[in-house]
C-alpha cells in the first residue's frame, strides 16, 4: 500500500508469472520367448537427453505501472 497525504492506495503487482517443465524419454526393445511369456529384460536402445521448456504467461508487472489501483480513503 502506498500512502498520500489526504488518502491511501492498494496497488497490485506481480513479479511475473511462468512454468518450467523437463522432459525425458527412451525407446527400448523387448523379446517373446515363447507364445506366453515376454523377456522383461529389454535393452535400452535410445535414451535422450532431459529437454527443459520455460513458458512466461506473464510478465512482471512493476508497482509505479500497474494500471489495478483502489483509492483506500
């Protein structure tokens, strides 16, 4: 809040807001024995490097920009 001689002002602000998320994936192969029973001990053929994503859905919004201001008085 921010005060004035005569009134007071509620401003809101924010210091932006976004998300981060890490991906990683591999491909593998797995054998049949038989008709019945699968191998459980396939080899990995393909595994990647973890990617990582930032995503900003907003940016900061400073205290002396923000148009969102409430007189208090």
């Amino acid at each position: 809040m921010e005060s004035t001689e005569k009134s007071m002002e509620l401003v809101l602000y924010h210091d932006g807001i976004q998300a981060s998320a890490s991906v990683k994936y591999g491909v593998g192969i797995k054998t049949k024995k038989s008709d019945d029973e699968i191998d459980n001990n396939g080899e990995l053929k393909h595994e990647d490097e973890p990617i990582e994503k930032d995503w900003i859905f907003q940016e900061p919004l400073p205290k002396e920009k923000s148009p969102y201001r409430i007189s208090l008085g």
